[in-house]
C-alpha cells in the first residue's frame, strides 16, 4: 500500500487547509460511485479508494 497515498486520504479532516469547490454536486457523485467500484478490487489503490470514498460521501447532501 502507497503510505503517502493513504496519509493523504486519512489526514483530509486534520489538515487545516481551505476547501476548494472543484466539482459540481452531480461529479462528486459520480466521484463517489467511481470510487466505490474500485473498492471492489483486490489491489492496493482499493483501501485508498474506499476511505476516500466514505470522506466524499459523507460531505455529500443526504439524497430525497
């Protein structure tokens, strides 16, 4: 596993660095989504993948 890759993921919430709006609501989403497939996988980017997934989605506005 790539420490530097996943220190990047898991730090996000203790970094005291300004939020940039990057995506639209419907590309974070997809974002999400993209991500989550990859955590089907059994390869290294898997682990990274799912905890920035959970990061994204739980920025997301609840759906309904």
């Amino acid at each position: 596993m790539d420490d530097r890759l996943l220190g990047m993921i898991d730090n996000v919430g203790d970094v005291d660095e300004e939020r940039m709006p990057l995506l639209t609501l419907r590309e974070a989403q997809a974002a999400v989504e993209l991500l989550q497939l990859l955590t089907d996988s059994n390869g290294d980017g898997a682990f990274a993948a799912r905890h920035l997934a959970g990061n994204l989605a739980r920025r997301l506005p609840a759906e309904g």
